[in-house]
C-alpha cells in the first residue's frame, strides 16, 4: 500500500502467491541466533530495534524517532523480524536493514505500516495476504542490496551417508 514515489526503485508487488519468504526451517535457525544473541523477544517488543537480528515473536511494536541515530547503520544493516503481530514506525526513524512481517496472524491489513518521515533503507516484506503501507509524504522504503548482508543463520555439521571413506594404514 504506497502512494506514489514513495517506493525506490519501485518494485511493489501485490497478490504474490509464491509462499513465505522464509521457510519454517530458515526461520528456525533465525530464532535460534537471536537466542544465542539475546536478541529474541517470546511476547513483547525490545524498547530499540537496532540489532543485527530482533525477533518478536508476539506483540505489535511502535518505534518513533524525532531526533537522534535509529537504527543500525548502511555499513551494517540489522533484521527486524516480527513472527505474529505489526510493527510501526514513525517520525524520522531511518531503520537500515530488511524488516519482515511473517504474520502468523493471518492478517489482511497493515502488517508494517510506516508513517511521518520513517525510512526503510533496505528491504520490507510480508507474507500471506498482509501488507506494508508506506507513509504518505515521501520516499519511505529504499531498496539498498547492502541490507542482506546480514542474512545468517546458525546451522549444524553432519555426516551424509556415502560421501567419504575411512582409510587405514598398511
């Protein structure tokens, strides 16, 4: 939901059909990290979203800023993920990064809404049939690649059978 020009470039899509934009795997071993980082929230939101990656759970967050640096930085962009609830934000609060709105809720509304001189440098996606309204006076969502970079997972090694063979010693 974007007026015009508030979108660069322009690549809004809506009606997407082609699944969540993470799996429930991927999304597992985000939680995971957040854990290990302390930066994962069971029900509630963080009172600062800057991080590397900030997982809500559950809850409906608002973040404004008149003043001041918020959030994360283009050198080193953070993951706002928000599994079932919304999140806001407003005044002139620049969060450099990919937010996602997994919307677990099943929502049809306003799953990342943007108002006032908010920016989302980076990425912003929603799964499902929910949406990201991007404020109404200027260019509220910038598409920077750089907000990716941060994209990481914790995973675990393991064996697959047949791929390697044991030698021994004569």
């Amino acid at each position: 939901d974007a007026g015009k020009n508030q979108v660069s470039p322009d690549t809004t899509q809506t009606g997407y059909a082609g699944g969540a934009a993470l799996t429930p795997e991927a999304l597992e071993r985000f939680r995971a990290r957040a854990r290990a980082n302390g930066t994962y929230y069971d029900s509630g939101c963080p009172s600062d979203p800057s991080g590397p990656l900030v997982i809500v759970e559950s809850g409906d967050c608002s973040y404004t800023a008149s003043a001041g640096p918020c959030c994360n930085t283009a050198s080193s962009p953070g993951i706002f993920i928000v599994v079932n609830g919304t999140l806001y934000l407003g005044g002139n609060l620049t969060f450099y990064g990919v937010v996602y709105g997994v919307n677990q809720q099943g929502s049809s509304g306003n799953v990342i809404s943007l108002g006032g001189n908010a920016t989302i440098q980076g990425s912003a996606a929603v799964d499902g049939a929910g949406r990201v309204h991007a404020g109404s006076n200027k260019v509220n969502i910038v598409y920077d690649e750089r907000a990716f970079n941060g994209l990481r997972s914790y995973g675990a090694a393991g064996i697959v059978q047949n791929t390697w063979r044991e030698l021994t010693g004569a």
